[in-house]
C-alpha cells in the first residue's frame, strides 16, 4: 500500500519481489477551479444571471538533475514555455526527452480535470533508472501553477502527486503519494519542491521535501532557488 509522504520523510524504492527497480514515474494530477461568473438572460438579455463555470488551471511538474556537488546538468520542463524566458537566465530550453534519453516528461496539460477528478496523472515524468547517466547523482522535482496567477495551490481542488514503478500507459505499484490541496501550509503558495530522487550506494531513493514558495508564477525562480539552497 502506498504511503502518504510527509516532509522529510525517505523512502527506499524496492520491489516487492526484492529486484532493482528500473521504472520510475512522478505524475501529478489535479482539478479545475469552479468560478461564478456573469451571464446575460432573460427577454434580450436585458437581466443577468450567475452561473458556475470551470476555470482552466495550468499546473506544471518539472525536475532538475545535478551531479554530487550541485552543479546543474539537465532540466526537464514544458516545451511550450517561451524560449526566451530561459536563455534570458542562463539556463535550457524546455524539452520532453532529458539528453541522455532516460527521462520523458508527457505532454503539457493546461487545463486540469474537467467534471471531476478522474483519477489519472494530468502530467508524468518517466524515468528508465538503467538509463541515467552516471554522472547525474540528484533530481528535483517541483510543481509550480502557470496560470491563472491569482490564485495558490489551496484554492485548487485537489493537487495529488505520486511515485510509482510503471510507465504512464501502466501503473504496477504506488510507492508513496501527496495530497497537495489539504495542507494549509500551501496557502498563498504558487510553488513547490516536492522531492528529490538520488543515488545512494548505487541505489536509488526517495527523499521528500514539500516546501512551498511564493515564487511569482515564474519557473525559473523555483530553478534557481533549488540550485541555491537544495542542490548541493
């Protein structure tokens, strides 16, 4: 059974039949904000009425990989962020295939679950483990809302995140999960370290963080402030 991750917590990434594990995902999954708004009725629209509708929320799950020192040798996020907006900062392109071609980041979902929670992962990184290369020793993971940016992580109806041993066509186990959208500590909060995967006696771990930032809706200061505070 899946554990629910608190902050600090380690977890060891082991198959049930005690083999390596080899397939590892991240997938974050959440739901759609519902708003009143205005609408014109009546004879000619001479009145109006409230009604609710949907809102379209942009999450994005993103990592950074670094070596044993904190010096930054790949990044995995959105291909649809402008390209401008990175090499601004010194830093890569977003992209859905790590350089070495052992991590895939699923298409960029920016709308969340419509009708309800459907219990399936909005966005995933995939990680063949076999396939990392050596010298990556740490990757970070984070979400951060894109869009609308008026709102933080607590007025989303649920954001749930999980590890699991799978791909993202099929998941075999659930290592551990989050529950984003009930920890107050996320109000006012549009940014979050959740975790970091590392090698350790050649073994891969789990590691949660959970911290949350108010970080402007701006990617690239949850980059910058893993690779100051957490990457070392």
């Amino acid at each position: 059974m899946a554990i629910n991750l608190e902050k600090g917590q380690r977890i060891n990434l082991e198959k049930s039949n005690g083999s390596k594990l080899t397939e590892f995902c991240v997938g974050v999954n959440w739901g759609a904000i519902m708003h009143a708004v205005q609408e014109k009725s009546g004879f000619l629209g001479l009145s109006t009425k409230t009604v609710m509708r949907e809102l379209d929320v942009d999450v994005d799950l993103s990592c950074v990989m670094t070596d044993d020192n904190g010096n930054l040798i790949d990044t995995l996020y959105s291909p649809l962020y402008n390209p401008q907006m990175f090499l601004s900062r010194g830093l890569p392109v977003g992209k859905d295939w790590s350089a070495d071609g052992s991590m895939y980041h699923t298409p960029d979902d920016t709308a969340g679950d419509k009708g309800g929670n459907d219990g399936l992962d909005n966005e995933i990184v995939q990680i063949d483990l076999t396939k990392v290369r050596s010298t990556i020793t740490q990757i970070y993971f984070f979400l951060n809302i894109f869009q609308p940016r008026n709102i933080d992580f607590s007025q989303v109806p649920y954001v749930q995140v999980r590890m699991f041993e799978g791909t993202p066509q099929q998941v075999k186990s659930v290592f551990a999960q989050y529950d984003v959208a009930k920890d107050p500590q996320f109000a006012g909060k549009n940014a979050l370290v959740l975790g970091k995967l590392y090698r350790r006696n050649g073994e891969w771990r789990f590691a949660a963080i959970g911290d949350a930032y108010d970080d402007n809706y701006d990617l690239r200061n949850t980059i910058d402030r893993i690779m100051k505070n957490y990457a070392k």
